[in-house]
C-alpha cells in the first residue's frame, strides 16, 4: 500500500504493520511483524496475547528507523498511554499519520507534538463544529458534586478499559478525591500495567467481591456495556454515568440511559482538529474515522486541499 | 446563569421524581437570592418576558456559523437550542471571554422583562458570548420558553416543602399569594421572616384527596358514619372567585381559567368552591375523552366551547365570602353548600347529589353498577372530617367501579430509568386484528420484582429487533392487562386508547393465539 512495504493499523492480517495504539480497532491481531511505541506493545501482549504479533519491533518516541527506503519514526499522539503518530518520510516529503489523538492534558501519556509536514491523514471522530469538549476537571468536578448530593447512592462510570479508564482516575485523585475506587473486573488488567508504566492510580478495589454495603456511596467503574446492564444490578441504586466525547449530544446521553454524562474525551474535539491541521502546515489533507465531510469542507475554507479516506472496519471504541 | 444551567442540566436527565427533588433542595440551598427565586419561577412558568423565536435564533447562528457546517450539525443533533449552545463560536471556553464575567439569572432575567421584542436577540448574542455551551443552552431554553426538564409547579412546592420542612399544604396556601423572584417566600422558609399573608384574593388553597379504598375497608362504611357521593369522570378543579378575580385550579393549582370562560362567565359570586369539571351536553356527562379535548390548551376556540361544553359538579365549598369553612365537619360544610347553591343558582354548575345507601352491602352493589352508569366509582367521605389539605389517609376514601381486563401480547419492551435502568420494564402489548398485532398500550407496574425479573430474562431471550432501548419481541406472552376504561383514539393505529393500564397477571401457560380480539376491546369503549 505505502512504500517501504508495510500498513499502518491494518485491518487484516499483514506481513508488516506498525501500530499507533493499542485500541482494538487500531491494534489487529494475527500480523507476521509488529513494529510500535514499548508502552503500545506491552498493551497488545496483554490483550491478544501470542495473537500480539509474530515479532514485535519496539520503536521508542522520536527514534528513526528505515524500513525500505522509507524513514518511519514515532511521535506521540496524546491519545492514550504509548499511543503515536507514523512520521514517514520518502524522497525528500514527509507525511504524518495521527491515529486517534487529543490536544488536551492527558496526565496518563506524552502529550500531542505537530509535526510540520506535506501530507497530513488525521482521524475526525468529532468532525462536526457542535463537537467541542469542555474542560475534563469542569466533569469531574460535577461527578464529585452529585456524589454529594446522593451520598447513599453508588456512582457508576462507564470508561473503556484503555485509556479512558486510566485518564478518569488520575482525574479525581488530581481533584482530591483520595477514597477507594471499585473496578470492573475487566479494568483491572490495564490499569496494573498503567502502574507498571509509573501511573499512580491511588488504591483500586475489584468491584466485583465488594457486597452491596460497601459500594454504598462508592465510585465504581465499569465497561460502558455493563453500566446499564445486568452487572449494575449488584450496584446500590446506582447513578449511570458515561465519560464520552458522544455525551456532547443530549440525545446521545438519552439513548444509553445515562443519568449523568460526562463529556471526557482521548479524541480532538471539532477546535483540536481545525487547530491541529493549521500547526502542521501540510497543503494536502486526508481524512478518516468519522464525519470526513465537514472536517473536508472546513480544511477547503482554510485553503487546504482535502479528501475523505473511507475506511471499513472502524468503530467508536475510545471515543 | 451557571448555576442555573447546572440545575437544568441535572434535571433534565435525571429521570426519578425523588431524585428530581434532592436536585432541587441542593439548590434552594446553595443558590443565593435573587437567583434562586428566578430559577423557581422559570421552572414553575410564572417568568413573563418577551419571548424569541427560534427563526431569530437561526438567524442569529447564520451570523456566526459557516452554513453549510451548520446544515451538517443540526441534522445531526436535532434540536435548534442545542446545536446553536454547542457550535457557538464565542464563549469563555475558547478564549472569548471570562468564565467569571458570565452574566448572572438575576441580570439575564432583570433585563428580558424591561427589553422590548426588537432589542432581545442582541441582549442574547452578548450574553451567549459570556457563557459556556450549558449557560448558552439553558439561556436558549429560557428565551423560547421550553424548559422542558420534567418539573412541575407542584414537584418545584413540593421540593421546597423538602428543603424548609414547612408543610407542602403551608407552601401551596401562600403560593398565589407570591411573585418571582419570591423573596418573602424564601425569607419565611428560611426562617428569616413570617409566613407571607395568604392574602383574601382568590388564591389556591390545597386540595383534600381521597385515599383508595381496600377490600377491608367497606365493611366500615356505615351510613351513620358516612356520606358516599359518585366519583364522576372529569377534573377535580377549585373554583375561586373573590372581588373581580375568577380563578379556576386544577388539583395541583396549576391555573387553568383562561381556557374555560364558559366556566368563569358564571363565577358571579364570592366564594371557594371544590367540584368536577366535567362536558355536559343536555345534562348528560359525556366520556373522559370529550373532556380531553378542552385540557392542555393555551387558548380555546369558539368551535370547542360549542362542541365541548364544560360544567362543573359541586363538592364541596372552602369559603364563603371572607369565612373560612374548612374547619366545619363535611354534613355542615354539605348544609351551607346546598343552601348557597340555592341562593346564588349559577348557571353550568350543579351539585354532586349525596348517594343514600343502607349498609355495607348497599354500597357494594352501587359501586358494582357504577359502570353500566358510566361513572368511575363511589367517593366515601367521614360526616365530621373537616377540609384539610393534602391526602390524610381515613377521612374521605374512593372506592372505584372493577377494572376491566384483557389478554395480550407482548411486543415490546424498552428499558426503565433509574433503579429499572438494567430491566425491560415498560411494556407496549397489542391485540389481534386479523392476523397481526396491533398495540393497544402500554404498561409498566402491576408486577412484583420477581416478576420483572422473569419479564426482563424472557424479553432478552425473545428478542427479534432491537431498536436503541426498545426491543421487539416475538408474540409468545401473554399479559393479562387490567386498565380502567377504553376510548377511542385517531392518535394510536389500533384506533382504541386505554386509561391506567397495569399488568394484572402474566400468563405464561396461555399461547399467544387466544389472546383478545380488537373487536373485544372495541366492545369496551365508553359510550
């Protein structure tokens, strides 16, 4: 597909992928050759397991590396822990590929660096203007408040398992919120290997083995397909909250059934991309993961030239 | 504004009444006059201001936001206020302003009421740059008058009641008696000043409910103890007229004169009465149903008040020129009811008669004719109960006619709120037409918790369709539906609507192919 002979984030088995994060829309199994960022690597040996890749090729933040005659080198993407841009540079030009990323402070990765380049390809899952994410500690502030105002009540927070998760809780013990935090089973993996990358989450608890009593005016968080389903009935009168990007959107919220949305994203809102394709110069633009028309037409606006890039197989995790 | 915007937002998704309540009471108690008095008024629909358009709304985005862009995200999120709050290019959020500098309740309130029509979109535009995309949104809500968070003036009364721990009937006797931004309502509540003079205009004084009668009960029905009256099938209203002023209240005080003044035309007296309101054509009470067409209605046509009289039954009367006759036992209160309705005669109104009955036994069987007499059930009501607010359970009882009953069909189910928010618990079942379905309504209580969780596993089992929360089901269950009455409906496809309907029994041993018929249901309908 590219020169030098590999695919980056590919959808089926390839010979040769590189890999900008370990989401699993991004992060496939079954390649022979797996090249990535240490931290993303580590995320794909826990998830997929022996499916991680026939060899994996850890690339360090910044560090170049030829394959062919094409230069690749990783640069961080601010989306979640180990997650990169694909800096390639063949011929004397030089294109980006973002993955998903954010502009936003992210205490749990390497925030986002612009790289100045000719071709930019840039994810757009917030790609429409009403799209624009409000400070993440305003969130967590109103979290906090409405555990003051339904003390008994058990506070549960749907959060991907990768990232999201992680950002949460850094987020409320930077708030001061210092008690315990219940996990759904299927968190706790991620979250020991965010520690193991010297992330300080406070002290977490299994969900799980807690009685009803203890989780009694607890924070607990959950898988966002648990939160309104069979599993939360263990909860005590819970509060459904969601952190998402989507929770922008009333209606969205309404769908899932959730009581509190929070507007927590890993993603650039509609200001982070419009910003971002102004830092990195790039005359040509190519856009993917998610609403391509608008982002499209804002870049012709700009002077940009742009396309969409329609890609199959991608879903909404980690929004 | 942000406190406010807070509050609506919280509201606005929370889906339990207490819940709602506890919402409330946090910001009664941690908002500061004037503002929390402007939210109450907002929410309980006694804020006037000149209202805007959403055209000018439009227009006013069109000024900001590239169009095309725009087209794109109303599409997508599907309300005007919204999309403008969320795609407004100004704010503090992206460096437009300081969060600190957004403009207050108070100043947005204060300035809507001196502004005329012309000025207000600009006060608007200057404002939407000083707040965050929730301050925009519920300014954008206020201005078009569409709060819409689930709130009525009786939950925002009775959340105050909560907060104060002064009674609800306490609250709802001043309340008319108060104006935004109700200052003299909070310092009483407070505790910072006396109960604010109820004053002698025609207010709203609290309702006396009855309670349901049970099985147990009707043995106690003495007639040497007890007064029974017909429960008739309209609204419970209070009549007030006072001076020049003619109010009529619905049961939770909500006022609904403007829409009946072939009512209020009549109301050429000085008293507070307690009745039914009722259409009546040539003295005969006509279905719920007629009645229906005169609710919910900001105005009325001279069409309507031809086609769908209103009249009002007699109960009760609270006050007769300035004295106060609620303290009186009902046989006394009854005595002066009947002689002034024979001294004033007003037109369109009349009293409920007194049923005589025997005994216990007597009783039963008016109650069980009730239906062939097109009336809901019997009103019980102590001889010496004086009128006090609220729903004091003993003194007064109503005792409803049998409910009817269908088998039906399962054909969907949508998830609950709440502590039901991980069940399928409301419950959309049909009948047979030919050989389809056709739904018929809709139910979600009547069954134990056991039952919901037998329900809910045999929804997920059953599921051929899923649409978001709703899931369709193969027909294969049978509910046994208990509703009180059927009318007909152009809004619903099988043409019939139920009233109060509730799962009776679910059938599991009964094959969907016996359930009901339309034409059975079709039979039940009030004439």
């Amino acid at each position: 597909m590219e020169p030098g002979g590999f695919h980056v984030d590919p959808v089926a088995p390839v010979e040769r992928a590189v890999i900008t994060h370990g989401h699993s829309d991004h992060a496939r199994p079954g390649h022979r050759h797996v090249m990535a960022t240490p931290a993303t690597l580590a995320i794909m040996r826990r998830r997929l397991g022996d499916g991680a890749g026939g060899t994996l090729q850890p690339l360090g933040y910044g560090e170049a590396v030829r394959v062919g005659d094409v230069t690749v080198r990783l640069v961080p993407a601010g989306h979640v822990l180990g997650s990169a841009q694909v800096v390639l540079e063949h011929a004397g030009a030089r294109a980006v590929v973002s993955g998903d990323y954010k502009r936003a402070p992210d205490a749990t990765c390497a925030p986002f660096e612009p790289v100045f380049c000719d071709v930019f390809v840039t994810e757009a899952t917030f790609g429409l203007p009403v799209f624009r994410h409000p400070p993440a500690h305003g969130e967590v502030a109103r979290l906090l408040h409405s555990m003051t105002v339904f003390p008994e009540r058990t506070h549960v927070v749907g959060a991907y398992a990768l990232g999201k998760c992680q950002r949460v809780i850094t987020l409320l013990r930077a708030a001061g919120y210092d008690r315990p935090i219940h996990l759904h089973g299927a968190l706790m993996p991620l979250c020991d290997l965010y520690r193991d990358a010297g992330i300080d989450l406070g002290e977490l608890r299994p969900a799980t083995v807690a009685d009803a009593a203890e989780l009694r005016g607890a924070l607990v968080l959950a898988p966002p397909g648990a939160i309104a389903d069979r599993w939360a009935r263990r909860l005590s009168d819970p509060v459904v909250a969601l952190a998402s990007g989507w929770m922008r959107v009333r209606q969205r919220a309404r769908q899932r059934g959730v009581e509190l949305p929070l507007v927590i994203s890993d993603h650039a809102d509609w200001d982070e991309l419009v910003d971002t394709l102004r830092d990195v110069g790039a005359p040509e633009v190519w856009v993917t993961h998610g609403r391509e028309e608008a982002l499209v037409h804002q870049a012709g606006r700009m002077g940009i030239r742009a396309r969409a890039l329609s890609l199959l197989g991608f879903g909404e995790e980690g929004a | 504004m942000n406190r406010f915007a807070a509050l609506i937002d919280a509201l606005a998704f929370m889906p339990s009444r207490n819940g709602k309540i506890r919402l409330l009471v946090d910001h009664f108690a941690h908002t500061p006059d004037p503002d929390r008095g402007w939210a109450l008024a907002a929410l309980t629909g006694t804020l006037v201001f000149a209202e805007a358009k959403p055209a000018a709304i439009r227009r006013l985005a069109a000024t900001r936001v590239d169009a095309e862009l725009f087209a794109w995200s109303y599409d997508y999120v599907g309300d005007l206020a919204e999309t403008v709050a969320l795609i407004w290019p100004g704010g503090p959020e992206h460096g437009a302003g300081d969060p600190a500098a957004a403009p207050g309740l108070d100043e947005v309130v204060t300035a809507l009421q001196g502004a005329r029509r012309a000025d207000v979109m600009e006060l608007v535009e200057g404002w939407l740059d000083r707040l965050d995309a929730s301050g925009r949104y519920a300014l954008l809500k206020l201005i078009t008058g569409a709060l819409r968070v689930g709130v009525s003036a009786r939950l925002a009364k009775t959340a105050l009641a909560a907060w104060s721990g002064v009674a609800l009937h306490d609250v709802e006797e001043v309340w008319h008696a108060v104006t935004p931004p109700y200052g003299t309502l909070f310092a009483w509540l407070d505790g910072r000043a006396g109960r604010p003079d109820a004053g002698t205009g025609a207010g709203f004084r609290p309702l006396m409910l009855a309670t349901a009668a049970e099985e147990g009960d009707a043995a106690s029905f003495d007639p040497g103890d007890w007064c029974a009256e017909w429960k008739w099938d309209g609204i419970r209203v209070q009549l007030a007229a006072r001076g020049a002023e003619r109010r009529i209240y619905s049961r939770t005080g909500d006022d609904v004169s403007a829409v009946f003044p072939d009512v209020t035309d009549h109301m050429s007296f000085d008293a507070v009465l307690d009745g039914e309101l009722l259409v009546v054509r040539d003295g005969t009470v006509a279905p719920f149903n007629d009645l229906q067409q005169r609710l919910n209605r900001k105005t009325v046509t001279a069409a309507m008040l031809r086609a769908y009289p209103a009249f009002v039954r007699l109960y009760d009367i609270l006050f007769e020129g300035a004295e106060d006759l609620r303290p009186l036992p009902f046989v006394a209160r009854r005595a002066r009811l009947e002689h002034w309705y024979e001294a004033v005669r007003p037109r369109r109104m009349d009293l409920s008669p007194l049923v005589p009955f025997a005994g216990p036994e007597d009783l039963a069987a008016l109650r069980d004719g009730a239906r062939e007499a097109g009336i809901e059930g019997l009103m019980l009501k102590r001889r010496d109960s004086p009128y006090v607010a609220g729903r004091p359970r003993g003194p007064w009882f109503k005792w409803k006619r049998g409910a009817l009953t269908v088998d039906a069909v399962l054909m969907y189910a949508q998830r609950g709120h709440g502590k039901r928010s991980s069940f399928y618990s409301d419950f959309t079942f049909g009948v047979w037409r030919g050989e389809e379905l056709v739904p018929v309504g809709k139910a979600y209580f009547g069954f134990t918790d056991a039952e919901l969780v037998e329900l809910d596993r045999w929804v997920r089992a059953h599921t051929v369709r899923r649409f978001g929360p709703v899931r369709e089901v193969a027909p294969g269950l049978v509910l046994e539906v208990a509703f009180d009455s059927v009318n007909r409906s152009t809004r619903h496809k099988s043409g019939v609507a139920m009233r109060f309907p509730r799962v009776h029994r679910i059938r599991w041993d009964k094959p969907p192919g016996e359930a009901d018929r339309l034409e059975t249901v079709e039979s039940l309908v009030d004439r």
